[in-house]
C-alpha cells in the first residue's frame, strides 16, 4: 500500500471515530475535535440524540389537550 486512498473509507472512518470516542473518553476535547474534523473531511458525522427531555410547555400541553389551561 502507498497511501491512505487505498484504504476504504469506512475503515478510515472506523479509525477516526475509535480517535473521536478515545479523546472524549478521557477528556481531550481539543482532540476530540481534530478527529472529529477528520471525519467531516471523509465526508461522515456523528451526531446523537440529547439524553434528556425537554420539559413540556404551556404551548404543547395545551395543543396536546385542548382542554387543559
């Protein structure tokens, strides 16, 4: 091999999200972001889901049951 274009970019992608998750995991956040960077060049993000539910507004409730103010 003479270059990282003969590596398939979902192995690549592999190696920089183990990259992404290891600095985050103890706490290098500025490497966290290198690797994350690298993953956009590649053309892949990451991105989850938030943990915690918003809090329900006065908005919703009351679109969700017309009857309660």
């Amino acid at each position: 091999m003479t270059g990282a274009e003969e590596i398939p970019v979902e192995i690549r992608a592999r190696v920089e999200a183990g990259a992404l998750f290891e600095s985050v995991r103890v706490g290098d956040y500025a490497g966290a972001a290198r690797a994350q960077e690298r993953l956009r060049a590649l053309g892949w993000r990451i991105t989850r889901e938030p943990t915690i539910r918003r809090r329900d507004t006065r908005q919703r409730i009351a679109a969700a049951d017309p009857g309660v103010v």
